[in-house]
C-alpha cells in the first residue's frame, strides 16, 4: 500500500498501475461502514484508492472541524490490512493552495434537510468530491447510504458535469444495536450511546408501519417523533418524509417512492439517518 501527500505523487502512483480503480473517498476515522465501502469496492475493481481528508469547507463557522476525530496511523493499519493500493492523504494547503476561488455550486436538491441546516456544507462536498473524481480519475467511486442527500447531491454533480466516475451506493452499516456507523459516533458518552438508539428503533417502528399499510405522510413522521421524544437526552433537528429523488417534503398519502430522514442532536455529536419506504 502506498500512501500519497501531492496531487503529482497520487497521480505517479496510479499510472503505475493497469486496470480499474474502485475510489472510496472518506474523512478518515475509519469504522466498518467505509471498510464495506472498500470491500465492494475491491470486488469490482482492480485496484482500490482510499482518500482520507477532512474537507475544511463543509464545516460551517460553529461546526466540529477542529474536534473531528482524526488517527492516520490507526485508519491505515486498516486500510492496509483490507488489501487498499493507494491511500491519499493531501494536507489542505494541497486541495485548496492560495487562489484557488472555483467551487461547485450544487441545486435544489442541496437545498433542504442538511443543505437547509448547515449553508454551504453541499457546496463544500460537491467541491472537494469533484476534485477527488478528477484526481483519481477512477471508474468507480464508493459511498454509503446513510448520507442520503449528499449521495443525491454527487449523482446529480456527476450528472451534470458529465463525471465518467459511476457512483456506487452502499447500504448503510449498523451496529448490532442498529446505530448506524459514524465517526461522530466517538463523541457520544455512555448514556448518550445507549439513547441514540431511538434513531433506528424510530425508523424501524415507521417501516414496519409503512410495512403493515400506513401511508399517511404525517403519521409516519409522528412515529419517528414519538419515539425520539420519549429519550430526553436527544433533540431533534428535523424528521423528514420526502421525495426520495427530489427531496421535496411529502404531504398526504404517499404514492411514491420515499426517504424517510433524520438528524438531531444528542450532547455534542449531530447524527443523521435514514431509510427509504417504498423502494
Ligand atoms: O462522507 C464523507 O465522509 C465526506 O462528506 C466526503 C464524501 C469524503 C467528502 O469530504
């Protein structure tokens, strides 16, 4: 495995390679969700690249950029382990030098849900994810299911900039308690650890909801609502049902396909999670 600090080096090291490249582009702090990320991606292509940066501009003012978790030498024992070839990790200063001004300016599907809560992070990711594609230039690029409107946001980027990069979606990783997998995940204290499962155990109670007929927009809502609000320790930031490719919030019967979305606060960490009814 070799790990990469320069655009030039990455670029070096891939030439040197023959056949495709599966890109899983992650903020490090790896946990299985990104190593399912990297097993799917070694099964469709020759060889696998790992990008490990915490993108300073999708963090807003007040958000955890500084905090975020961070252990290189721990993410690439792993990555090593799970059979990576390449690993780039560029400093800031390497992605955005002096003058660098360009940045992607995303649509409508950025515009609600987290776009709506944190301006300008959709903005950031769409940036960085195409200079990531443009960089490694691979056939395919990974990533997980949980973050659902950023997934809609890179295939809609891709799409309109004509990116060759497929996109492939991977569903999300749980813990055995039905958490799912986040590197935010590490801020949580034991109690808080224990709450957050209202997040699935919500989601869960809707889908089998939706599973036994329910299809009113409302009363799905409220039983993601009702089982959060019954854990003191978690706030919640929004419930969402909405369109699962538009995004736009649904009112009335469902009669299509939708996503079913959360994120709320639980002491220091912001957690998101979804599911989707109706596939
Ligand atoms: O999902 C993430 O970890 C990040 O948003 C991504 C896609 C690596 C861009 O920084």
């Amino acid at each position: 495995m070799q790990t990469l600090h320069t655009i030039p080096d990455f670029r070096r090291a891939h030439a040197a390679l023959a056949g495709s490249l599966g890109l899983v582009p992650t903020m490090g702090y790896l946990h299985e969700g990104h190593l399912t990320l990297v097993r799917r991606a070694k099964e469709e292509n020759d060889h696998v690249a790992v990008s490990i940066f915490v993108n300073p501009t999708q963090f807003g003012p007040a958000e955890d950029l500084a905090a975020y978790p961070r252990d290189l030498d721990r993410d690439l024992a792993l990555l090593r382990k799970a059979g990576v070839d390449l690993v780039f990790n560029p400093s800031p200063a390497e992605m955005y030098p002096p003058g660098q001004e360009s940045m992607i300016d995303t649509g409508s599907v950025s515009q609600p849900l987290e776009g709506q809560r944190r301006p300008g992070h959709f903005r950031g990711v769409a940036t960085v994810v195409a200079k990531l594609f443009n960089i490694a230039q691979a056939q395919r690029a990974y990533f997980g299911a949980k973050d659902a409107q950023q997934v809609r946001v890179i295939q809609r980027m891709a799409r309109d900039l004509d990116v060759p990069t497929a996109i492939i979606v991977v569903p999300t990783v749980r813990e055995p308690d039905g958490l799912a997998m986040s590197s935010r995940n590490v801020y949580l204290t034991p109690p808080e650890r224990i709450a957050a499962r209202c997040l699935s155990r919500g989601l869960r109670l809707a889908e089998a909801g939706y599973a036994g007929g329910e299809r009113s927009a409302d009363a799905l809502r409220e039983v993601v609502r009702q089982t959060i609000a019954a854990e003191p320790l978690v706030t919640v930031d929004y419930i969402s049902l909405a369109d699962s490719e538009t995004l736009a919030e649904l009112e009335g019967p469902l009669t299509r396909a939708a996503l079913l979305s959360l994120a709320v606060r639980i002491g220091k960490a912001r957690l998101i999670d979804n599911v989707t009814l109706g596939e």
